[in-house]
C-alpha cells in the first residue's frame, strides 16, 4: 500500500501544470510587498508555516496571522491563504477583512470557483482537493470525509508544499 501512495504522490505531482506567468506574478507579489501575510488552517496552516519559515530567509518581513505577534495588514501588503477547498472558514474570513483593507491576495486552492479564489488577485490552483460535503473543517474531520488513498487533501497539501518549495527556489536566486 505505501508504495501505491507514494507512486499516486508522485504522479500527481508530476501532472502539476501551473501557468509560468502566474508563478511569475506570484513571485514579483513576494519580491515587492513590504509585508506578506500566510494563513491556511489545518494541514494548510502547517504548509503556510513552512513556507514562511524558508520565505523568511529571503524577506525580513513575513508573518502567519495564527502567530501570537502580527502587525496589522495594509493595502501595500500581501496575503498568501491556502486553503484546498477555498471554503475553510478561518481561511476565508482572514481573506475578506484583509480583501476589504486593499491588501493583494494570492490564494492556492484547489478550485478556482471557490469563494475564496473569487476574491484573490492571483490564484493559483492546484489540484488534490475533493468537493466536499460539508464546508466545515472540523465535521469533514470528525467525519472522516476524505479521499482513499491520500487522507484529509494530502494530495493538495503535498503538491502545494512542492510548489512552494519551487517558489523559494526562484526567488532565491532573484
């Protein structure tokens, strides 16, 4: 079974086919901002975490809003939020104060319909999410609503954190 999960992995993260301009775009969002901003919630706040860790390498000012010390966002300011159904509702309240405030947001989501990506400047989608039944996080949990062989969007997490770490990469040698 491991090796049919890591082959689904592989596979699927291979196909990933994210446009150039955007992955560009997304980069001259991170290079230009003063601040960037990174919220997600569950396993998409452990990916936003990560990857502010390694952005934090590059650009001095970069904060996850969950963190207990975070500056107030301003329309000069960048929101990255990840969330793989676009609907997780911490994820998507963050998003509209900081829509409302003027700040640029990048959204990386699996559904480029999503409330979420309607309200984001850039958004980037990556697949590995399924429509669930229940917009809740924590119901899909306690449920068990999740795909077979990936649990809880291990697919759209995995993928996003390789995406990301591509991401530092290309700034990295900016």
């Amino acid at each position: 079974m491991l090796r049919i999960v890591l082959e689904e992995i592989t596979s699927h993260i291979k196909s990933l086919d994210i446009d150039d301009e955007a992955v560009k775009l997304m980069e001259n969002y991170l290079i230009n901002a003063p601040k960037i901003f990174i919220c997600g919630y569950g396993e998409s706040e452990l990916v936003g975490k990560s990857f502010a860790s390694r952005l934090s390498k590059i650009r001095s000012e970069v904060y996850v809003v969950s963190e207990t010390i975070v500056p107030e966002i301003n329309k000069e300011n960048v929101l990255l939020a990840i969330s793989g159904s676009g609907e997780t509702e911490p994820t998507l309240t963050i998003t509209k104060k900081a829509h409302e405030i003027g700040a640029d947001i990048i959204s990386i989501t699996s559904f480029s319909d999503s409330p979420l990506a309607q309200i984001s400047d850039l958004v980037i989608e990556i697949p590995g999410r399924i429509r669930a039944k229940t917009k809740n996080y924590i119901e899909r949990r306690v449920s068990g609503e999740y795909e077979p062989l990936t649990p809880f969007g291990t697919l759209f997490e995995i993928s996003t954190r390789v995406f990301l770490e591509g991401i530092i990469t290309e700034l990295a040698e900016r």
